[in-house]
C-alpha cells in the first residue's frame, strides 16, 4: 500500500496544483464570508440582501457548497459584505493567501 502526503487536502482531492489553488483560495474566502454574515446576526433574508443575493443562493454559501461559487463571484460577494481584501503571494512552497478586514455595518 502506497501512502502519498499533500500540503493540503485539496492538493489530494485536485488533479493540477492550479485547480487546488483555486480551491484552497475559494474555500478560505467563503469561509470568511459565512464567518462574517453569522456575525451580523440578522435574519438569513436581511443577509441574503446586503449581499445582493438570493435566498436560496447565500444557502447554497452558508451551507458551504463552494462548487456552486466561483473565486470571482466569491470576490464579488466579499467585497459587497464589506471585506476588504488584499491578496498576497509568497514563495512557490506556500499558495497566495487573502486577508481579510471585515466591515460589517453594511
């Protein structure tokens, strides 16, 4: 039995470094957003509006079904909560990592 070690999960689950990225940066950003949305406590409609989504859409976000987002809509909605989001890319061992300050008095 051969055991294989990945830096991240979605290096395992991914069949090309970019793809993981990709994952690894819409997961990071998503969790953020429902981190930050769970902060505003207000109702799953009142959210769903500062976002400019859809109901069933910031469902499809809280419940963390992030095929359903790409990384610019995700950006998109971010950016719309209020985040301010600064991107930052370090060496070749290490993907690019987002910051987040989030404003939420939207």
């Amino acid at each position: 039995m051969h055991s294989e070690k990945y830096e991240s999960v979605w290096d395992a689950l991914c069949d090309t470094r970019a793809e993981a990225a990709d994952m690894e940066l819409r997961s990071a950003l998503m969790s953020a957003i429902t981190e930050g949305v769970e902060g505003w406590d207000v109702p799953q409609k009142e959210a769903a509006k500062r976002l400019g989504l859809t109901r069933p859409r910031l469902d499809d976000m809280m419940r963390g079904k992030i095929d359903k987002f790409s990384l610019d809509a995700l950006v998109s909605i971010a950016t719309t909560a209020g985040f301010k989001l600064r991107f930052q890319l370090d060496e070749a061992t290490s993907i690019a990592a987002l910051q987040y300050e989030g404003d939420q008095h939207l």
